[in-house]
C-alpha cells in the first residue's frame, strides 16, 4: 500500500501553504468554498485520508478532565469599545475552559494609572496578564513586569516588547488577493487612514505592496494612504486610479462612492479586511477577535505553568488566521 501523501506534499500539488492545506481539509471557513473544493478534491486525487480515531480519541480524553480553579488573571485594556468586546468575550470562554478567572481593568489615563494598577495586580496576587490593543499606535504600559507573565493582543504596544497575539495578516492578504484574482478583478486598489495602519504595525500596507510588486504596471493601483479619508479623496482617488475592487478598512467608503453614482457590486467591488461581524453581508475577513482571546489567554497560561514572568529577552508571537465573509459586496465565482 503506498504511503498517505503529506499536507505538504498537497500544498506543492495545490501551491498554497500547508497551513491552508490544513483548513482546507478541515473543512474550515476562513478558506474560501472554492479554494476548499479544490484543495479536497486534489487531497482526494492523491489519496490522502485523515486519521480520524486519533483525533477522536484525543477529544475524549480533554473532555474527561476535571476543570479546577487554577488562578485569576488581568485583563487590561485602554480602549474598552467596538471589537474590544468580541476579544473580551473570547478571553472569557478560554479562560472558563481551562480554570481561570478574569479581572478586567480599564484605563482611561495610562499615564496617571499604570502605579495605581500595578499595586493593585500585586494586592490581589494576580501574576498573568492580558493586555488588550490600544487606540493609539506606540503605546507604553510601565508596570513591575518582573512580577507578571504578561502577553499583549495586536500591534499597538511597543513598550515594553512583550510576547504577543496578533493578526496573521500576510498569510491573510495572500489569500485574498488570490481569491479576488481568481473571481476577476485585477485591479486591487487599497485605501486606509495613517493611524489606522500604524495600529496594524504597517503589515497591510506591506502585504499589498508586495502584491502590486508582483503585478504588471497596468494592474498596479496607489495605494491611498492619508491622515483622514474623506467622500472627496476617496471619489477622487478612485476616478483616478480605477481599481475594479476596493479594499479597506473604512466602511464609510463604500456609501460615498455609491453617493457618486457608482454601483456596488456592478461598478466596483467592495472588501474590508475588518468585518463587524461573523455573518457580515460586506464582503471581507473577520479578524476572528474571539480567538486573539482565547490565543492570549493560552500564551499566559503557558508563561505561568513555565514560570516565565518579566519581559522576554525573546518575546514570541502567535498568528492567528481571520475568517473569510462571502458577504455580497464582491462577484462570486
């Protein structure tokens, strides 16, 4: 009998990451339908079958653990609005799965609270923390990290350089300008605000900047990147550049650009990497905030079981991928 191909064997057939191979198989819906029947179908061709007992028996076993109060952690958070909420929530279920409690904290001065919080983490005995994106980029959180296991969510911190949870953002973009590429539109115009994409730590401008890298000159679009997007420069930029699809993260720019007589999805495509929601009806990537949760609250249960407290001479980072939104802003295929 020959030998089960590899999920890497099946990405270099299918020429895509084995990571996506691996959802693809798993029947997730971060991947779109179509790449999903494609990567099953040649998984199939080749022979590949998954050891389902394993997985199986392995649920068992979790399942069969008796859950027991380990400790409380902190939650932090300076921005308590919008999609804070969602990864708030998937703090809070991770946690309750695996024996934790959670104490949230919210500032609304960093710089006149940060001692207030530290004495009282340390009254409290709390030793993990979690702290959740800032509103702002470049932000400093100084607390006696010596004394903590700590893990920050997104971009948004860069002191103390703490491990982290963020977005897998380039893995993302490579799949959707493929997707988008696939359905037709060649021309992929990207629009976002200055302090939006310092948030993100730049990565989805690099992400598509390498895309139009790639493409010929008659593909590529200017990117429109300003301190604040408005109906006038986005109707602006769009009449000059032309783009068949346009990615952002600014909902607002769809209405405007209807209000200007183009229609969606007839004159133009529309796909936000930031929707609200799992069911969205705009086309686009949900960022999967409950599980940037649930990541950090397993980053911190791990620092603790380790005893790894104070900042990392070599801090880590998790990915973690979003989920692909159908929605009915762009063609299907």
């Amino acid at each position: 009998m020959s030998e089960s191909p590899t999920l890497s064997d099946i990405a270099k057939a299918t020429g895509v990451s084995t990571s996506t191979v691996s959802r693809a198989l798993k029947d997730s819906p971060k991947i779109p339908e179509s790449t999903r029947k494609r990567i099953q179908s040649v998984a199939k061709e080749m022979g590949y079958e998954a050891n389902r007992s394993i997985s199986r028996v392995m649920s068992e076993i979790r399942s069969r653990k008796e859950l027991e109060y380990r400790e409380t952690l902190a939650y932090v958070t300076a921005d308590p609005k919008g999609y804070e909420a969602h990864i708030y929530e998937g703090v809070l279920r991770r946690a309750e799965q695996i024996g934790y409690r959670v104490d949230r904290f919210v500032l609304k001065d960093v710089d006149q609270e940060t001692a207030a919080l530290d004495r009282m983490l340390r009254a409290r005995g709390i030793r993990g923390v979690i702290v959740a994106p800032f509103g702002i980029p470049n932000a400093e959180l100084q607390l006696a990290w010596e004394h903590f296991a700590a893990v920050t969510i997104g971009y948004t911190m860069s002191s103390p350089d703490l491990h982290r949870v963020g977005r897998d953002v380039v893995h993302m973009l490579r799949m959707v300008f493929s997707e988008l590429t696939s359905r037709g539109y060649q021309r992929i115009g990207f629009m976002i605000e200055k302090t939006h994409e310092a948030r993100m730590d730049y990565s989805t401008l690099a992400g598509y900047l390498v895309h139009e890298w790639q493409l010929s000159g008659s593909k590529q679009v200017q990117a429109l990147v300003d301190e604040h997007l408005t109906a006038d420069s986005i109707v602006n930029w769009y009449e000059r550049e032309k783009p068949d699809v346009v990615f952002t993260m600014d909902h607002n720019a769809r209405s405007w650009l209807e209000k200007a007589g183009y229609r969606c999805p007839e004159d133009f495509g529309f796909f936000v990497f930031n929707c609200y929601n799992r069911d969205s009806t705009v086309s686009g990537v949900y960022p999967e905030y409950e599980n940037l949760g649930a990541a950090a609250v397993e980053q911190v249960s791990g620092l603790l079981e380790r005893g790894e407290f104070g900042v990392p001479t070599a801090p880590r980072c998790l990915l973690v991928p979003g989920l692909w939104c159908e929605g009915q802003t762009i063609h299907r295929t």
